[in-house]
C-alpha cells in the first residue's frame, strides 16, 4: 500500500516536472513572438530599415546583411523533418535555424512521433494552427501531404520541401540536394582521377529498379559517351547489390573474380560502398572505390595511402541544405520568388539560384556539386552522420 | 450475479448527483473542463476553429473505440485494428483508381474491414482455446503483410481522383462532417451498450464467461458480432484516413490499436472485461485528441507528448485499484 502511494506521488511529481517544463517553453515562445511583433511594429510605425535594425540587436542587423538582405524580421519559420532523433535531420535543423535566426526571423523546429506521414500531417494542421509564415518539410510520403499542405497554402503560409519532395500540387518549390546531372558529373571526374585516366570500372548499385541510382547510372553513361576525355574508361559492369549489405559484398567478390584489371568500383549508394570498402580493405586489394556514402559508415575505410580502399567519396552536405531551405523559404515569404520555374534569387552567402524545372511540373532549386569527403575533413564529419 | 474478484452487476443504475461526479466518469468530465481551461491559457492558437480543424485525423481513431470498448469489455482484445485500417484504405485506393464510381470505393474500404474484422471473429470463436491477443498479433501481421504486397516496391498508392473524398473530408461551416459521424456512432454505441440485452449479456460474458454460458448467453455469437463491428469501424477509418492523406501507404494506421486502447483503458474500461462504460471512453478520447492538439501547437518535443500520455494512462490505471483497495480495508476496519 505504502509503495503504491509513493509510486503515485512520484508519478504526479513527473508529470507536474513536465508540464511546469512545457508551461516554461511556452512563455519563451511568446517571448519570442512577442519581440517580434515589436520589432514589425516598429518598423511600420517608423517605415525605415533602420529602425528595424535598431529594434533587433546589432548583430543580428549585422548578419542581415550579411545574409545579402534578406530579412525575415517578425516572420515565423517552420521546418519539418521526417523523424526524431535522426543526426542527419538535426543537422538539417542546424543549418535552416542559423539562417533564419541571423535573418531576424522566428524559427520552430518539429520532429514528427513517429516517421510516418500520419504523424506530419497532424505537425502540419498544429502550424496552421499557429499562424507560421512558412513551412519547409522533409516528407515521409510524397502524395499523403497533398490536404494538409494545400489546406497550410490556402491559410497563406508558403510551402516549400527539402532532402525528400512531396508532389508539385502539395508545394511551391523543392530544395534538392542531389541534382541528377551533378551527382553523374562528380562521380565520373572521380572516376577518372582516381583510376588515373584510363582502364576498367565497375558500378555496384542498389536495386535494379531504385529510381535515384538508375537516374545517376545514366547520367554517367551519357557523360561517358558525350565527352572525350572519359574515352579510355571501359565501364565493365553495373552490379546490384539490393542494398542489401550481405548481396553487396557478395556482388563486390563477383565483380574482383570476374575482372582482374579492375582498377575502380563506384558504389552510388551507402549501402553498397560500405560493404564494398569492407570487402576491398580486408582483402588488401588494389582496387579503389569511390561513390556516395555516410560519413560515419566509411570513416575507417577513407584514406590516401594504400591502407584505405576509398580515396574520396560524396554526399551532399545536411547543414547547407538546411541553410538553402531556409534561404529560399525567406524568399517565398518576402515575395522574391512565387515557385515559378526560371526565377532568380540570391540565398545570401551562398550566391545565387535559379528555379529549374523537376519534370514533375513543379520547380525545384538544386544544392549544386555533391560534397566530398576525404582525408582531411572525414574526422570532422564522421560524428555528424 | 458475483463476477470474478468480486464485481457486481448492478440490476438498477443508481443515478444520484453524488455518485455521478464521484464516478470515473465525473471526474473525467471535470478533467475534461480543467484541461481546456489548461490548453487555452498554455496555447494562444488553441481555438475552436483551430480544434475543430486539427481534429479529423483523430476522429478517425475514435471510430474505432466504441468497438474496442466491447471488445475489451468482452475481455478479449484486438490488435490487428491498426491494420485493418491500413488493408482496407488500400485497397480503397485501388479502387478509387481503376475509374471505378467513388461509392464502390467506399464500399470497399468498409467491405475489405468487415472481411478483416470476420477473420479475426471466425478464428477465435472456432479456436476458443486460442488467446486474442496472440490471433489477432498474428492476423495484424497478415494484413499489413497483404496491404505491402499490394502497395509493391514504392509502398505508396495516391488517390488519381480526390473529388468523391474530399467530399467526405469536408466541412458544415467550421465543423468537420466526420465530427458529426462521430457523434453519431456514439450515440448508437453507446445506447446499445448501456439499454439493449446485447449490451448486458457482453458485460456478463466479460465478468464470468463460463457463468454467461451456463446462464444461456451465445458467447461466441456475441464475440462474433463484436469482432466482426470492430472491422467494420476499422474500415470505416480507413475510409475517413484515405480522405485525409490523398491515398495510402505501408506506415497507414500503425500504432492506431495502441492509440484506441489507450483511450479506452483511461475511461475507466476494464482489460480484464466486464467493467467500464462508453461514456468515460469517449471523454477520456476526447481528453487525449485536445491534450495532443495543445501540447503539439505549443511545439512541445513530441516524443515529450508521448511520454506525458503514457504517464497518464498509468496514473489512469492506478487510481481506481488504489481507491478500491482502500475501500477494501475500510470494509475490513469497520468488521473489526
């Protein structure tokens, strides 16, 4: 009896500790709000620039600058990524939040409960609720958001995607990371440099039917036969391993038995260049891979000298993407761009961009060339994601 | 009529204003009170209009309860709801697609539920001896199983055409009309739960199943009807779900079962059966849709929101065995 009584105390007491730490980040948030408002009232009331500097602090007014004069001085920014506790989501969230607090601008992060589209439709419907100027999502599904975000763009919020699109009836713009052409581009010059300018290369891919990898695949291929430098590398297979980590090595010894002049294996997805940068790395073998993979799955396997299987490999970078999102959000908000395909802005530091079209009617704004991870920042990178 | 450990059927209600605002009930009502006094002074953005439009999605869930309260009241349990919903929305989907009319694709999605839900019945009134809980583990795995294979390798199916569903998904001024559906099905549940000889007989068989058998009650009839309605509603969410995100996908409805259960264990009913009535399940639904609803508009860390209504629900469960035990030992103080 005793014991019950004391496990309920305790459990009043845990949840009296949570709401009093809810009732707490409730009064920041209007804090927040609230400078905000000054802030935009007193820019109307004295309609000059300066005095909206003066409201906010000097640095901040430093970084507008700096930003290339994007202001978001009282606006409300949201972004919604795919799921809690994922480090390549938060450092998306990194990236859009710096952007938009240096901006002047109010940033909410949301984690959905759950990685599913249910649980970011009711994240949705909750920002509407709050009147945000502007939502940037990270979708779980690229249809199932179409009634939620159309109900947050008939409520006047705008509405762009990042990193995973949703269709061009549920959004005005995407942000993506990895254009097709530039991800083709990055993987045959590494290619070529790497196997020194000629000889056999390997492609070890994911499923035969995976979208992305089938799209980079021909992206290469073209490039291959478009330009002349790349006319003395023989592309002797594309093996799949299903992202499976199990068939990707297996493919991985298939491809080193059946090619003994193998110079490169290029592995486009993470799945497959890690098991591949297992395989190369046991067996001591001279052949060297490159492609696209997570910095923490390959950190051990990345290196110059002979001991390491993988010179250099890509990925696109999650803080600037985040940066991007929030940049071409500020944009959306303050009228520079309506998501039309062919308009211009400038996203700050990051120089301009152009609304290309996405082949799904839509526009979309691509990050640019991949980043490449190499010996010398992989140990920056390898905690990151 | 003494059920296990010592419950009574009671033959008449005592309806006193005492004993109403001392039951469970009561205070899930004042609680009801408290909390959007609560959610109005914590969020700015807590509005009835706000409410009212953040709430289909889980009106969707509720749905579900009222069957699951018979369910649980019966003493057995149904996992596979989640699932359910999940089959029956696809192939609702698929439907919708073929260019076939948008009634038949409502049809569907509710025939595909009741088929899912008469499974489940059929099983366990065939295999008495089997445990809810591990047939109805093993049908939700088997229907979202049928649901992957149909979606194929995207794992995803949109509405081509959203005219027939978004009629379903639209609004009488600023109330929502699955809102109004809700209402409805509570009433009804409600009513046959509390007024009509079914309702007695399932709360009899949730309290002493061997002694509701002798006494000339069908059980397993009963227990039929229940699981075979609780597909029915599934379906019927999925219907509403498939309104709300344009089409379907494998991750449709999961966890759903938990959510309902929940809702219905924090009014007051019984797992172990024959205890508990609609009335604190629909409040305490209520409850938990508002609660989220304000905590989410306050950008509260929504893995915090979780954790809040699951220190909830086990206060929830809590409470009532402390008081009656206590009450217990008064009893025996006063024998002394």
């Amino acid at each position: 009896m005793k014991k019950k009584i004391i496990t309920v105390m305790l459990a009043v007491a845990m949840t009296a500790s949570l709401l009093a730490g809810c009732g707490s980040s409730s009064s920041t948030s209007t804090a927040t709000a609230d400078t905000a408002v000054a802030a935009t009232s007193a820019a109307a009331t004295e309609a000059t620039s300066e005095a909206t500097a003066a409201a906010t602090s000097a640095g901040a007014a430093a970084a507008t600058e700096a930003t290339g004069g994007m202001d978001a001085t009282g606006k409300t920014f949201a972004i919604v990524v795919k799921s809690a506790g994922n480090p390549y989501n938060e450092k998306e969230i990194e990236g859009f939040k710096a952007v938009i607090e240096a901006a002047g601008g109010t940033c909410i992060s949301k984690e959905p409960e759950a990685a599913t589209a249910d649980a970011q439709v009711s994240v949705i419907q909750s920002l509407i609720s709050q009147g945000v100027n502007s939502i940037s999502i990270a979708a779980n599904d690229e249809n199932a958001l179409q009634s939620a975000l159309q109900d947050a763009m008939n409520a006047g919020i705008k509405v762009s995607c990042f990193d995973s699109k949703v269709n061009a009836d549920s959004r005005q713009t995407f942000v993506n990371q990895a254009g097709t052409q530039e991800i083709g581009q990055a993987l045959m010059d590494a290619v070529l440099d790497i196997s020194g300018g000629s000889g056999q290369f390997a492609i070890l891919s994911a499923t035969s039917q995976a979208t992305n990898q089938n799209a980079w695949i021909d992206a290469m291929k073209s490039l291959m036969e478009s330009d002349s430098k790349y006319a003395n590398l023989e592309l002797v297979e594309v093996a799949y391993g299903d992202d499976e980590p199990q068939k990707s090595t297996d493919q991985t010894q298939a491809l080193l038995t059946n090619y003994p002049d193998l110079k490169v294996i290029c592995a486009p997805t993470t799945v497959g260049i890690s098991a591949a940068a297992k395989v190369l790395q046991d067996q001591k073998s001279t052949v060297k891979l490159t492609g696209l993979g997570l910095p923490s799955e390959m950190a051990e396997y990345i290196g110059d000298d002979d001991a390491h299987s993988c010179p250099y490999m890509f990925l696109w970078n999650p803080i600037e993407l985040g940066d991007l999102a929030a940049y071409t959000a500020i944009a959306l908000v303050n009228g520079g761009i309506t998501g039309a395909t062919g308009e211009k802005f400038t996203a700050g530091d990051m120089g301009d961009y152009t609304l290309t079209d996405a082949g799904d009617n839509g526009s979309e704004i691509i990050l640019g060339p991949p980043f490449e991870f190499n010996a010398d920042n992989i140990a920056d990178w390898k905690d990151v994601y | 009529m003494a059920g296990k450990s010592g419950r009574t059927i009671q033959s008449v209600q005592k309806n006193s204003l005492k004993s109403t605002l001392l039951s469970w009930e009561g205070a899930l009502a004042i609680l009801f009170i408290a909390l959007n006094i609560f959610n109005s002074i914590i969020s700015p953005s807590y509005t009835v209009t706000n409410v009212l439009r953040e709430m289909p999605k889980y009106l969707c869930e509720i749905f579900m309860l009222f069957p699951m309260a018979y369910i649980l009241i019966l003493g057995d349990i149904d996992i596979s709801v989640g699932s359910i919903v999940c089959l029956s929305a696809t192939m609702g989907c698929f439907v919708c697609n073929t260019g076939l009319p948008v009634g038949l694709s409502f049809l569907t999605c509710l025939a595909v539920g009741t088929l899912c839900g008469l499974l489940n019945g059929i099983i366990l009134t065939t295999f008495t001896e089997l445990p809810a809980m591990i047939v109805t583990l093993g049908t939700q795995i088997i229907f979202r199983g049928i649901a992957e294979i149909t979606l194929g390798s995207g794992g995803s199916v949109s509405l081509k055409n959203t005219a027939g569903y978004n009629a379903i998904a639209g609004k009488v001024g600023i109330v929502p009309i699955v809102f109004f559906l809700v209402i409805i099905a509570a009433v009804i549940f409600t009513v046959i739960l509390a007024k009509t000889t079914f309702g007695r007989k399932l709360y009899a068989i949730g309290s002493n199943r061997t002694a509701a058998h002798y006494a000339g009650i069908n059980v397993q009839k009963c227990r039929l009807i229940v699981y075979t309605i609780m597909g029915l509603m599934a379906g019927l969410c999925g219907m509403f779900l498939t309104s709300a995100l344009f089409g379907a996908n494998t991750t449709t409805g999961q966890n759903f079962e938990m959510d309902v259960i929940a809702m219905a264990v924090f009014g007051g009913i019984a797992t172990t059966g024959g205890k508990g009535n609609l009335i604190g399940g629909i409040i305490s639904a209520f409850i938990i849709v508002l609660l989220r609803i304000a905590l989410g508009q306050i950008n509260l860390n929504s893995q915090l929101i979780l954790v809040i209504i699951g220190a909830l629900l086990i206060i929830a469960v809590l409470i009532p065995g402390i008081s009656s035990s206590f009450k217990a030992k008064q009893k025996m103080k006063a024998v002394e």
